[in-house]
C-alpha cells in the first residue's frame, strides 16, 4: 500500500464519519485520521501511546444502535443517566436516543464505570456513532 492510498483511506473514513483508526505492531504506530496520516517507527519511547492502548483495550465502548439525538439525560429531568465516573450495572441506562417522539436506552451490556462520553448532549448521532466508554469496574 503506498502512501496516497493512505491518504485516499484517510479520505474515505472522514466520508463515512469514522474520525481515528490505528493499528500499532512491535515496532511501529500507524494512525489515520481525518486530518491526515501520522506515522511512528518506534513505540519504545511513547510510554503514554502504550498506556492510552491498554485503556482503549480494557474499555468499551458503546455505539449508536440506530440514528437519532443522543441525550445524556431523560428531557424532564435534569440529572444526567449516568455521568462520567459512575459505576453502573448491566442492563442500565447510560443515555438515550430520541427518534422523533421515541426515547430508545443506551443500555450499559456490562457492569463498568463510565468513562468519556464521547457526544455532547441532544447531538445528532448516526448508527455506530461512539457514545460512551465504559471502563470494567476494576479499571479504576
């Protein structure tokens, strides 16, 4: 693969709304994102690339099972479902998506700590849009 097929594929996934993909090896980082190709030939001295990888494999995240507007919170209540830093069960609510007049859960598939939520609240979201990490509960 050549180097303007990459930026093609980095083109490609701005177009389909994915925003970063990264594949690391025992040597090198590539990073594709929607501002270009970013490439390291040595993981050795990037501790904090190591650790934010580990993070990212330990956690979850929960996507968009259908288009809609993401809520952090139910719009006659002023509480956030699950605010980052709250330990959840499976089967909880951790946001909702509003489809026209419909309130469809995000449903947390494991017990966990909320991470990032990863959409601003009453934005629009398409399907498979990431919405939430959620950290295993030992994580933390």
């Amino acid at each position: 693969m050549s180097f303007d097929d990459l930026s093609d594929l980095s083109a490609w996934m701005a177009e389909a709304g994915i925003d970063e993909l990264e594949l690391t090896g025992p040597s090198f980082r590539l990073r594709l994102d929607s501002g270009g190709v970013h490439a390291h030939d040595d993981l050795a001295d990037d501790r904090q690339s190591d650790t934010r990888l580990d993070q990212m494999l330990s956690s979850k995240v929960i996507a968009a099972s259908t288009v809609g507007i993401f809520l952090h919170r139910h719009p006659l209540h002023e509480a956030a479902l699950a605010p980052e830093g709250t330990q959840v069960r499976a089967g909880q609510a951790l946001g909702l998506l509003r489809i026209g007049p419909l309130l469809v859960p995000v449903i947390a598939p494991l017990d966990g700590i909320v991470g990032a939520l990863l959409v601003a609240h009453a934005t629009p979201v398409g399907f498979g849009t990431r919405l939430v990490e959620l950290h295993p509960a030992s994580a933390r």
